[in-house]
C-alpha cells in the first residue's frame, strides 16, 4: 500500500508562507506604533524642560527676542507632537488591519490542516479495510488450496 499523499500540500505550504508574511507585517507596524509612542514621548521631555529654562529666564530677565525664539520652539514642538499623534493613529488602524490579516491566514491554514488530518484519518481506515480484506482474501485462497 502506498503512502499518503496530501495532494493540497502545496497550497499548504503557501499558508504557511502567507502567514509568516502576515506575522512580519504585524511585528512591523507595531515596531512602528511604538516608536511612533517614544517620539510622542520625547517630544513632551523637550518641551517640559524648554518651559522650566524659559520660566527660569523670565525670573531672571529675558529679552524679546530670546522669548520669542523660545515661543517660535515651542510651537514647533507642538506642531511636530501633533503630526506625530495624527501618525500614531495611522499606525494604530495599520495595525489593527494587520492583526486581522493574521488571524484570517492563521484561519486559513488552520482549516487546511484539519482537511490534511480528515484525509490521513480516511486513507489510515481504507488501508486498514484493504489490509484486512487482502489477509481474509490470502486465508481463503490457502483454505481452498488445503481442501482441494
């Protein structure tokens, strides 16, 4: 009797590779989340402390100039957090879809897995009953041999 063969085991293969490619596109956006969070973070340090150095100036006597190249940096810094929170939305909803993308291959190669394992079970019953009737077949052949 021979072996069994998975004649779907290609597309099986292809599942497989689709879902590491959706696993790496997953690790990739959530790489990107995160450092998208850290830049949001930083920018936050360096604002906290460009308003304790420019209170400290303003104690001690500031020119226009100097405050106004202080406000000018400030606002650039609000505007860069605000790109920032825009791209980590962005980067939120990519990985939200990416997720989603890697629990339908996972789905997909799951359900393709079952039907390989439904087959084997099927192919290890027929060859059981083949066997089974090939061995009853070899008891009758030598039984008429011995009666004859």
């Amino acid at each position: 009797m021979k072996q069994f063969a998975f004649r779907l085991e290609k597309v099986l293969h292809y599942r497989k590779y689709l879902e590491k490619k959706a696993q790496k596109l997953l690790s990739d956006s959530i790489y990107e989340y995160q450092c998208r969070e850290n830049s949001i973070i930083e920018i936050e340090k360096i604002q906290i402390e460009l308003s304790g150095k420019c209170n400290e100036e303003k104690k001690r006597g500031i020119d226009i100039a100097r405050y106004h190249c202080y406000n000018l940096y400030i606002k650039k810094l609000n505007d860069d957090r605000e790109e920032e929170v825009i791209a980590l939305k962005d980067a939120e909803a990519k990985v939200q879809l990416n997720r989603r993308l890697l629990e339908n291959e996972l789905i997909r190669k799951k359900i393709l897995e079952r039907l390989k394992e439904i087959q084997r079970g099927r192919y290890m019953e027929y060859a059981v009953k083949d066997e089974q009737k090939q061995t009853d077949e070899s008891v009758i052949i030598r039984s008429k041999r011995v009666t004859s």
